[in-house]
C-alpha cells in the first residue's frame, strides 16, 4: 500500500511541479474563473493554459462546470494551498540559511 501512496503523492508534486500551474492554483485562490480571465494574467498561449488546466483537472485539483458558452475553474481542495505555503516558507527558510552561512 505504501508504494501506491507514494505514487499518488508524487503524482501530486508532478502536477504542481511547474511554474504556470501554480500561477493558475493562485489566481483560482480568489475564486472560480473563466479561461479569459485566467489567461490575461499568465505568460502563456491559450492552448497551453488549456492543457495545463486539464493536467489540474485530471489531478483533481481543480473542477470545472460549464456556463453557456464560457468553462468556469475552481479550486476543488483549497488543501492545495497548504501545500503551496510549506514549500515557500521552506525555501525562505533556506535562503535565510544561506545567508547566514555567508555572512560568517
């Protein structure tokens, strides 16, 4: 069971493992949106936002509903932002360290 755990933690860290998904987890932090209004606030083509939405939609991180014609995203486990909090506050943590070490 352990080894199916690990695979599914990893398969977590993988999702998030790159810089425009967490980009969209964020801005999704204020509440649902459409991919108009996803895509002006990212560096990137529409068709790559819209494949990395379903990298997060298959991870059941995000959900989407449709309304008319507009796909509206939402954050399915706000968890997600636990986890985004940790790793910042961990490299800090490191940078701060590394500071220290260089000013000695």
């Amino acid at each position: 069971m352990s080894n199916m755990s690990d695979q599914l933690v990893s398969n977590v860290f993988k999702t998030l493992a790159h810089p425009t998904r967490i980009q969209i987890v964020k801005l999704l932090q204020e509440g649902e949106m459409c991919v108009c209004e996803i895509l002006p606030n990212l560096d990137s083509e529409q068709s790559n936002t819209s494949q990395h939405l379903a990298v997060l939609k298959n991870q059941g991180i995000v959900e989407s509903k449709k309304e008319g014609t507009k796909v509206i995203y939402s954050i399915k486990n706000r968890e997600v932002y636990q986890m985004i909090d940790l790793a910042e506050k961990l490299i800090l943590r490191q940078i701060e360290e590394t500071k220290t070490l260089l000013e000695k």
